[in-house]
C-alpha cells in the first residue's frame, strides 16, 4: 500500500477514534512480532559466527596439518602443554649404569710411570682404579668349507646324503657359496625386528661383518627363514585362539595395492596377518568362529559381532566425546561432563579388588548411571552424538569390569601395530603375497619375542639348523581353505 493511499484512508477514519484506536493496536502487533524476529535471526547470527570462526579454525588446523607431516610438528598448539614435566625419569627411581661383566677375558694393568710435569718417578697415595671396557673386537667371517656326501642305498635304491648344522641349502655350483644360520638370522634380525630397509641391511652385513649381499639375496633369505618358522607362527595363532582377551587394531597396507595389516596380541604375543581386505572375515578366520575370550578393540563396525564378548575403547570413547566438547556451545557444560565423568569413574573403579563389596555397590551404581545418561534422546546434536556411540556399544562398556585382566582401552593393540607403522613409512607394504607371508611370519616372532624376553636372533638360527620344513601348500592355497592368516 502507498503512502498516499494509507494517508486517504486515515483522513476518511479521522473521527472514527475506535477504528484509528484498532489500528494502532495492530501495528504494535506487527512491531512487536518484527522485534521478535529480529531478536531470533541476530541470535542465529551469531551462532553461525561463532560456527564460521570454529570451521575457520578447523580450516586452518587441517592445512598446518597437511604441511607438518610428521611429530613433533603435527601437534595442535591446543594440545600442547603449557609446563610440560621435566625430561628423564621421575625422581626417586633407582639409578641406570652398566653392570659388571660376569666374565673378564683380558686385564691389563698399566704402571703409574713418572710425573708428566717433573719427571719425577716416585709417587706416593697411589690408589688402584679399576675400569671394565666392553669393546666390540674386528669381525670377519669364519668361512667353513662343508663337505657332505651322497649316494644311492644298494639294497632299496633310496638316494640319500649326508648333512651338517651348518647346511642350509642344497645348491651348488656357481650358487654352493651360501649364509650360515647365524648370518641369516642376524639378515632378519635386522630387517624384520630392527626395521632396516634390505639396502641399509646389506650395508650394515658389509661394513661390520664384511659380508657382500643383495637386496634380492636378503629377500630370499627372508623368505626361507619364513618357511623354516611358519610353524612357530601357526602355534601362536592356537594360542591365540585359547586366550582369554584378545587386542586387536589395523592400518593401511600395500600388497603390490592396497591392503590392510591387522594385528592380535595379548599380554603373551602377538600375530600379524595382512590381508587385502578390511571385512568381518578376517576376525572370525584369525581368531576362529568358536573364540570364547574377550576381543578388545576400537569401534570400527567390521568388528561387531565378530566374537560374542567385546570391549570397546574407552580411549576412542573420550576422544569423540573431547571433539563433541569443542563443538559444543557451552563447551560441554552439563551432559557431556557427566558423560566423560563416567567413563572416568569406571576406569577407577578397575583397579580396585573384584572382590570387595565396594567394587560390587560401584559396579551397580555405575550400570544405573549409564542406563540414565542413555537411556534418552538429547536434542542437542553433538549430545545425541555422543549418546548414541555409547548407547550401540552399551553392552561392552563395561565388560572389563566383570573380566579379570582385560584393558579398558585398545592400547595394547596400538603400540604391536606401531613397529609396523614405522615400517611403512621405509618400505610402505610390500610388492607381492609372498612377501607380504613372509612379513607376517617374521614380524608376529619377532615381537613375540620380545614380548617373553627371547633372543629373536637365537630363533631364526635354531629354525635353520634344525633343518628345512616340511612340505606344505602354499600360502595362498592355505588362506582359500583352514588357514588362520587369512
């Protein structure tokens, strides 16, 4: 409507006061609901702001992120600490030193002689100093020339031949100069324990012990250690099966293409299986369909239902709950505190005495507590996010409180995979199946070992003189039917 038409019309109503009186009330109507209006979009304002300035930081973040690759670099400065704690260990611990050797081979004693400023050759409170160096002496190889013999039985034709510890290998000719089993396995101590890419292995072989090696050389010899300890690989995939909690995590692999690396371990050992997919399969094949104990794990959805008891993270748990507070309006004032204070207060608990009667009335208090903090939708978003992660692992939350020696997180998991990881970043995977079997035999010993405080050296040595395997399919005949690294 014009102006001069609402001018007309107001000057015919002039003397009808209740009309003017009527239309007065309804424009304060109007201006009252604007004001609300008004009040509702600049409420709306700056929560997209302040939404705007919380992406804009998120932005930037990712694309410092994206630069600074590697540690310490990639640390956000929110999660930097403000008085980090003093380097070295915590006061009060016992002192580190060298311990005296057992076994001296050589002393020397050396004389006082004169004084370096006199020449004077009388001394007198002469104190006797005692030193122990341990010191690595020159190193060439011990090169034994290995003579066996063989022949044919006269009475039932079985051709046969004699053989030696220090025999790995049947070639000869041009390939009859081969490794002794101490050699190969200081080959794979290096590679597969230590994390030294096949070059730097035949360097390091070369320039200590003057041995000359290929990258390919070292590969084959890899791949024979393998062989002689896939049983010793297959026995700990049993004892997998029979444990009683079972950590388990997994990561990008490359297998001549993209792959996974899942690693299982407990307390005891630890397998490593690579396979080309990240599916329910490998679970239930690894750890096999009847597994009774309990699997620890993040909360990938490949591992729900694979087993029938689980344990879910609560490291991850805190995590997204952390994240959900940054985004949070009020910071996450209020439920998701509450929340966090649960997960917190069940972990306490944890470490008391599954036999007292407090453990117990906690346990109780604790169930009571979780099925009120998610029993009931939140209408805030990152609330209802929360609630939800939580309310579809409510059934794990907190199985390690009704097993005895079970984690509440999965870090058990995460630091076996991390020696992987650090392989990764030299080699990235590996180029074929078979290297890739050979990684999982190798790798699975070696931090098993170190996990029952065993010399993995000592093992790869004692596989190869005890002689070649036994004759099997192959590994990948062995996946397709009962095999346990998928």
């Amino acid at each position: 409507m014009s102006v001069e038409i609402a001018c007309r019309i107001i000057e015919e109503h002039r003397d009808d006061a209740g009309w003017l009186l009527e239309c007065a009330r309804r424009q304060a109507g109007r201006i009252e609901e604007l004001n609300e209006e008004v009040s509702e979009l600049r409420v709306r304002w700056e929560a997209l702001r302040d939404e705007n300035v919380r992406l804009r930081e998120r932005l930037a973040e990712a694309e410092r992120a994206g630069k600074r690759q590697a540690a310490p670099f990639r640390r956000g400065e929110s999660k930097r600490k403000s008085d980090p704690r003093r380097p070295g260990r915590k006061l009060g611990h016992a002192g580190a030193h060298r311990p005296r050797p057992e076994v001296v081979d050589r002393r020397e004693d050396v004389p006082l002689g004169c004084c370096p400023v006199c020449g004077a050759q009388e001394a007198r409170q002469v104190k006797r100093v005692v030193q122990y160096i341990e010191e690595i002496p020159p190193m060439r190889p011990v090169v034994t020339e290995l003579v066996t013999y063989e022949g044919t039985c006269s009475r039932c034709g079985v051709r046969y031949s004699s053989d030696h510890p220090l025999k790995v290998s049947s070639a000869t000719g041009a390939a009859g100069t081969h490794l002794g089993p101490r050699a190969l396995a200081v080959v794979a101590e290096l590679n597969k324990h230590h994390g030294l890419s096949m070059r730097k292995t035949c360097g390091v072989m070369k320039s200590l012990f003057g041995l000359r090696l290929t990258p390919g050389g070292v590969s084959q010899a890899l791949d024979r250690a393998a062989e002689r300890l896939r049983s010793d690989y297959d026995g700990l995939v049993g004892e997998l099966r029979n444990s009683a909690v079972a950590y388990a995590d997994e990561t990008s692999w490359w297998i001549g293409g993209p792959a996974w690396l899942w690693v299982f371990t407990t307390p005891g050992l630890t397998c490593y299986v690579v396979d080309e997919t990240r599916a329910r399969a490998v679970v239930r094949r690894t750890l096999g369909e009847g597994f009774g104990g309990v699997l620890v794990s993040d909360c990938l959805a490949t591992y729900d239902n694979a087993t029938a008891v689980q344990q879910k993270c609560y490291a991850h748990h805190l995590k997204a709950i952390s994240e959900a507070m940054r985004e949070h309006p009020e910071g996450g004032k209020g439920y998701l505190e509450e929340v966090r204070g649960l997960l917190v207060a069940a972990m306490a608990v944890g470490g008391m005495d599954r036999g007292s009667a407090d453990f117990a009335r906690y346990y109780e208090i604790l169930n009571r507590r979780a099925d009120a903090l998610l029993g009931v939708a939140r209408e805030q978003a990152q609330e209802e996010a929360v609630r939800r992660r939580l309310a579809k692992q409510r059934d794990h939350l907190f199985t390690f409180l009704e097993h005895e020696g079970v984690d509440a997180t999965n870090n058990r998991a995460e630091r076996q995979l991390r020696p992987a990881v650090l392989v990764r970043k030299v080699c990235c995977g590996n180029k074929t199946r078979r290297g890739a079997d050979t990684f999982e035999v190798l790798a699975s010993v070696a931090a098993t070992c170190d996990q029952r405080g065993e010399c993995f050296l000592a093992r790869v040595e004692q596989a190869f003189r005890r002689g070649p395997p036994a004759a099997r399919g192959s590994p990948t005949e062995q996946r397709t039917t009962a095999s346990p690294q998928a």
